[in-house]
C-alpha cells in the first residue's frame, strides 16, 4: 500500500488532479510514519496558501448542514472547496442521520469539492493529529478554501483557532446549561458567531446574549468585532449574511496583513505539535528512557520516589545541543 | 505567596488536617512550578492509594447530582471523601444552577469531604493538567475515596480511565444525536453504565441500547461485564445500586491484584505526562531551538522547507544518553 514506488506514482497521479489519488494519499498522511513525511515533502512546496475557515459549536448545532449549504454558495463563487470534518458528530463520519448523509454525498459529486472525514484523536473531539497535513493536501491539490468542521468542545476549539484564519462559531438557542458553559470556551474564538435554528422562539433572545457577552468583552477599537448572525440552516436562511461575513472578515485579515501573519502562526503551531508528537514517539521508544522508567517506577508505587524526581531523572536524559 | 517558607508552613498545618492549607497547597498546585514540585515532594510519600473513581458523561446528563448524592452516602459508609470537579459545566464550578451550587456547597460543611474544581486545560472539558497531582494531595489528606467528575467529551474521557480505578459513565435517554454519537467514546471506558433520569419514557429502551452496545463488544468471559443501572439522581432513586456496582467493581480488580495493578498504570500515565509537559516548556524555552524555528520558520513559510524537514532539524538537536 504505502510503499515508496506505489506513493511516487499516486504523487503523479495527485498532480494531474485525480481525486482518487488524492484520497489515497490523505489515507498514507492518515497512518502517518515516512510514507506521510514523503508525502508531505513533494506537497507541502505546491501549496499556495488556501483561506481557511474553521466551524465548530456544540453537537446538535446542525454544523454539517450549514457547511453543506455554505459549500453550495461558495461554489457558486467559483471557490474549490476541500471540507475536512474531524467530528464524529457529523454525518461525514457517519455519526448523523440517513438524510445528512446522502445530502453530504451529493456534495462530494461535485468534482470541484473534495470531502473527508477523519478520525479524531481521541475518541470524540480533538483534531486529528494529521488535519494540518489534509488540508496542505487539499490546498496543493487546488483547493482555494479549506473549510474545517469540529465539534466544539475539549482542546479543540484552540486547536481549531490555531489552524484557521476565520473561526465561525454554530451555536443554538435551545442549548441546555451544559452548552452555555461551553459557549465560554467558544467565545473566546470566535470570529462569527451564528445562532443557528433561527425559527426557533428563543433565538433573537440568545442571539442578543452572545451579542452582550461579546460588548462585554470590550475588544478595543480596531480589533475586528465579531458579528452574531441569526440562521436555520434547514430554512436555508441567513446563509447568504455568513458567506458576507467570512468574505468581511477575510478582507480585515489581508487589508492588515493579517492573513499573511496567520498563516505563518498556524505554520509555527503545527511545526511545534508535530515536534512534540515526534519527540515523544522517540522518547517513549528510547531504550534508556524506558530502561529507567521500568526500574524505578515501583519506587514512585511505593511512594518513595515522587513522580516529580522521576520526571526530573528522565529530563536529565535528554540535552538539547 | 507561593514562597518556600510559606510552603513548608503549609505543609505543616496540611499535616495537622486544616482545610484552609489544604487548598492553599492546591493552589500551589495549579500554579505549577517550583512550588507545586516543592509541595509534591513531600506530599506523595503520605499518599495511601486512595481510591479513584471517575464520573463521565455529556453535558447535562446529571453528573453533579449524582455526585452529590453518592458522596452523602459513601459518607454514611464512614468515607472520606475528595471531589474533585474538572467539568466546566459542574456546580462546582459554577457552570450550573445556583439550586445545585448551593447544595453543592453544602455537602464541604462536612469536613470529611473536600470539594475542589479545576480549571480544565483547554477552556473545557480537557482534564486539568494538575488533577493528579491533588488527587495525590487528597489522598494524603486521608481521603480514602477519590471522585474525579469530567465532562465526557474530548479527549477527556481517554484521561479519565487512565487515572481512575473505576469508571462510571452518566447518561440520559433524551440525548441528541450528538451525544449518541459521543457514547462511543464513552463505551470504550465505561465499568459502569448509568442511564439517569429513569423517569424519562425512553429511559428503559435507552438502557438496552447501551446494554445491546456492551453484548455487541463481546467482553470475554472472565473480564468485567459492565452492568447498566437505571437512576434517577433528582429523585434519589437507584443509588444504592450505583454505590453496589462501585464496591463490585472494586472488589473485582482487588480479587485479581488488578487494583494495585491499576495504580500502577495511573502512575505511569501520570508519568509520561508530566515528562511531555516538562519536555515541551523546556524545549519550546530553549535559546538553540528557537533560534532555528525563528530563523527558518519563513523557509516553511514560503514552501522551500517542508514542516517535517524543519521538525527533522529540531529533533537533531535532542539527543537521548
């Protein structure tokens, strides 16, 4: 399967556009190992910096639905889309309903649209490890517009603000308390904030919350302000206010240098993630750190060594140059 | 604040069982740092394998309540009792009613019982860094049951199993397809299944789905065969049943040496974890390393230099003796 000769014909095959070798490559970038570092080597020089647009809110906010109609709009822009959804949540992985699932093939019909889903990190949530290196692809690959969907909660929507230029944030009105605890998390990211399920009777009241919560936040004068926009993704309402709005956004980025900037910081996020994931691949495969951790972990069991000392011990065996 | 002499006070008057130097020390703890390595040094060798029991499960699903009512009555079993709530959506911390804070804040009068929340990592539902080091800190306190209350999303549900001896995941018939799609995660951690809210008309149907999900696993013959438990935590109902499975499960893993086996592994994990951070604030400090990144992170940026070499480059400088 991931075999040099086999991975060097698909790259051909990548470069003259065929979507199954793209999609085979995004399984080698999935396994990870050297396969993916060839992969990414050829690629990552062909990229040209692809518009990144981050969705994420709490599950139920109907997320998938709105990327799908947005991705219609956006295509009607005559924008290439890739649309990687790190949501086991959204009907791209299957976590959703029948009739979400078909509507998000249909979308995968359009050979200007390129859709994956990937597993996340841990069983629900967290970004996959390789969603930097999928959205290289897409971007090499043609696309101008990598949308990436998350659910909303755990580490991700850092990690999601870290590796987009614009964050739109799906929230709905009839969300219990567990959800406007989570909505503190979310605030802090996003760039539009959009009340989803606008026909419900609650919505123009929880929009105008997320509006005073954002006042309250007092961001300086300059800044970009984040917008609350009132949708229903089902009505197929208000969607054409969010496409306004992330192209809004998008030129506040460039027209500041921005979008320049933010590339360079989602570059530096990922060299730090894949540095620290490598390390401790190493490390953790390291035979006189585990020679060590083995012997003195009893120690630490019988409480006369604090984890502390050991950590410190193991820190000893590694210098940096 | 955090001096060294004030440390070592603390740690005397923490001897001498006062509830106020106990959660100054936890504060030190969360501040991380000198202190915190200072206050575990002495404290982890009074620890006593305490033992831990993780509560998960959605948003909403009644956590809090649970715990608050199983601690009344592992109370009334002549338990000491540490909570420590790492759930943004907890009375605890704030995030719910003011009803549950206020019973919440009853249940520390007790001075058996010590109720602490942690801030998660990410702005939810991550496990806070510093949870193990104060669940050591409670255990040495003499709080021989430990409860670690987490919202079960992320990639916190992966966390919780690995610092806790039992398990218990939390929850409802009325979730959303969202949190059907979370209990995946959740069934892989589960020892025990609780579907609250019994009085709810799909509360049965919903706890054979669960128990058809566990059949579907096919746990060998001879492992724990997690039992599914209907409650209802508002009105009190099934708790002895929840308190049952938990002394089950416990005597399971001591009948088997797994309990100390268990222990064992929360320790390693913990470990490992505290090694990475370390690692990682080392490195990301240090003037060999940054240098690089500064000096070549515009080689990345304009696509001469792929992340993976530049991360090559920066693991060559770390070296294992």
């Amino acid at each position: 399967m991931g075999g040099m000769r086999d991975i060097g014909a698909l790259l051909e095959r990548f470069g003259e556009g065929k979507t199954a070798a793209a999609a085979r490559l995004i399984t080698i970038l999935e396994e990870g190992g050297d396969g993916a570092e060839r992969v990414m080597d050829t690629i990552f020089a062909r990229t040209s910096g692809a518009y990144r647009i981050g969705f994420t809110g709490p599950p139920g906010a109907g997320k998938s639905t709105l990327v799908y109609r947005l991705a219609k709009l956006f295509r009607q822009k005559e924008h290439e889309i890739g649309i990687i959804a790190v949501d086991p949540t959204s009907p791209f992985s299957g976590g959703a309903l029948l009739g979400d699932r078909i509507r998000m093939q249909k979308l995968s019909e359009d050979p200007k649209i390129f859709v994956r889903s990937l597993a996340s990190r841990g069983s629900l949530g967290g970004i996959s490890n390789c969603t930097d290196e999928v959205a290289d692809l897409l971007d090499a690959f043609g696309k101008d517009l990598i949308i990436i969907e998350t659910v909303g909660v755990g580490q991700s929507e850092l990690e999601i603000a870290e590796k987009s230029h614009t964050v739109v944030v799906i929230l709905v009105p009839e969300s219990g308390d567990g959800i406007q605890a989570m909505k503190a998390g979310l605030m802090e990211i996003g760039d539009i904030f959009v009340m989803n399920k606008a026909d419900h009777p609650d919505a123009v009241l929880a929009a105008r919350e997320i509006e005073n919560s954002l006042r309250l936040k007092d961001i300086p004068e300059g800044n970009w302000q984040p917008p609350v926009l009132l949708t229903s993704a089902l009505e197929e309402t208000g969607m054409e206010d969010v496409i306004r709005e992330i192209e809004n956004h998008r030129r506040w980025l460039e027209e500041r240098d921005l979008f320049e900037e933010k590339r360079r910081l989602i570059l530096r996020s990922r060299v730090r993630d894949a540095f620290m994931d490598k390390l401790e691949r190493k490390l953790w495969h390291d035979s006189s750190i585990t020679r060590i951790l083995e012997s003195r972990i009893g120690e630490v069991y019988d409480g006369r060594l604090s984890p502390y000392r050991m950590v410190e011990e193991l820190e000893r065996l590694v210098t940096v140059e």
